[in-house]
C-alpha cells in the first residue's frame, strides 16, 4: 500500500514537473512558431497552432532588413566582457567574504544585494550624462562597464556562497607551504571551485545576454545588441508580429543553444556544496 502510494506521488510529481516546464517554455515554442507564418496567420484569431503555412520569408526579410551578425557580434562582447571582468572583480571580494570576514561583512552583502532592488530608470538620467560627458554613449566599453556592476552584486552573492563551502584548512595549508595570495587564489581555490564559477560565468552570461534596459537606453547604432535587434521591428507604422517572432528566434536561438549543451554544468553549479 505504500508503495503504491510512494509511486502515484512520484506520477504526480513528474507530471507536476512536466506541465510547469511545458507552461514556462510554451511562450518560447509559440514565438518559434510565429516566425514561420504569414503576417495574415500570425494574428489570426482563433491562433493557428500548427495547422499553417510554413514559410522562410521573415527570415529572408529580417537578414535583409538588418545586419543580423553585427548585432550578434555585439551580444557576444557586452555579455562575454561584462562577465568576464565582474567575475575577476567577484573572486577576490569573495575571497575576502568568506576567509577573511569582518563584523560588516553579512551588512555589506545585504547593501550589495539592495541595489539590485533600485529601479533602473531611478538612475538612467545621470549615467547617460555621465556617459555622455566620458564619451561612452553608444560605446561597447560603457556597455560592458554597465552590464558588469549591475550584475556584480550577484556574482559577488554566488561566489561567496560557493567559497564557503570549501574548508579554510586547505588555504591555511596552502600558506604554510609558502603560497602567496595571489597563488593561493588562482592556484589552490580556484580549481576547487570551478563548478561554482562555471554556473556563476553561465547565469551572468545569459543575465547580460537578455539585458534590455541599459542597452536600448544607452545605446543607438555601433553598440548595439540583439534586444536592440529585436526592438527595431516595433515601429510607428505597426508590430509586425511574424517578422518580430523572426527576430526574436534569431536572438535567443544562441543563449537556448548554450544552455541546453551547458544544463548539465549548470546544474552542478547550482548545486555545488549542497551535499557533502
């Protein structure tokens, strides 16, 4: 009896588990979907599922349209620089957070965390003065510098969490035999905590990736990413919903492709010292 019990709640759960996956990814499904009909099909109403015509042409359109690799290029830098550079700034605040702790260290953690809660728009006014005065208006070195402080606070978070899972004797020990700071890092608590820092390069990657908000206010034409991609088909003369589909499969199809060959190391990331 309670076998049968302990089986019918596992059913339930993996159906459970199935039919919130199928509702998170249905909008991604539907925008693939949309991009291979008509303009005429893709308002229709009631929605044609499946039943349709299926044509390239918003695709043709788009790469006619806009430089498609451009955009791409720029995704690539904003999202690889961004993350690359906060995390060389994350690992030794970190390290410092979780080895060497002060009486403020949990309410700097907590500051940190805070402005993540401070509404973009609140301070897009002075920055873009600021980048205009610098001349980083519409520059992918403003882009990154932007990108990376308003992700630090969580790879700070994520690395943190990950270093205090790594016992302090072994960099006690580390010293002992002579390693200096720098090899301690690089050497000794760096390899230890690579699935860690994997997951912590992947989230923040998809993070500036999907980054819309600085980069279509901040910038018009040289730096600008695939949300910059994506907005350019909303115009004043209407939402053409099959070619925005296009665009917007065009955009995500890399980061889903990242994803779902790096699931696996993110997942071990996520879950790295959570069973010992």
């Amino acid at each position: 009896m309670a076998r049968a019990a302990t089986t019918q709640r596992k059913a339930l759960n993996t159906a459970l588990a199935w039919l919130i996956g199928f509702l998170i990814f249905f909008p991604i499904l539907w925008t693939i979907l949309t991009s291979f009909k008509t303009e005429a099909q893709a308002i229709a109403s009631p929605p044609i599922f499946l039943n349709f015509d299926w044509t390239l042409e918003n695709y043709s359109v788009v790469q006619e349209r806009s430089d498609y690799m451009r955009f791409l290029w720029n995704s690539i830098i904003l999202a690889g620089g961004s993350t690359i550079l906060g995390t060389m700034i994350a690992i030794p605040a970190a390290w410092s957070m979780a080895f060497v702790p002060s009486k403020r260290t949990k309410d700097i953690l907590l500051w940190m965390l805070s402005t993540k809660m401070l509404p973009a728009v609140g301070v897009l006014y002075p920055i873009y003065l600021l980048f205009i005065q610098l001349g980083l208006l519409d520059s992918r070195a403003g882009l990154v510098i932007v990108l990376m402080l308003i992700n630090l606070p969580i790879i700070v978070w994520m690395l943190y969490t990950y270093f205090r899972e790594i016992p302090g004797e072994i960099l006690e020990a580390a010293r002992m035999d002579g390693a200096t700071l720098k090899e301690e890092i690089l050497y000794v608590l760096t390899p230890m905590a690579i699935p860690g820092i994997a997951s912590t390069l992947l989230l923040n990657f998809i993070l500036a990736w999907n980054e819309a908000f600085w980069t279509l206010n901040l910038t018009a034409v040289d730096a600008a990413p695939l949300t910059a991609f994506i907005a350019s088909y909303s115009s004043p003369e209407g939402l053409f919903f099959a070619k925005l589909s296009a665009a917007s499969t065009m955009a995500i199809a890399p980061i889903l492709i990242l994803g779902w060959f790096s699931q696996k190391q993110l997942v071990r990331g996520l879950t790295f010292g959570a069973v010992k």
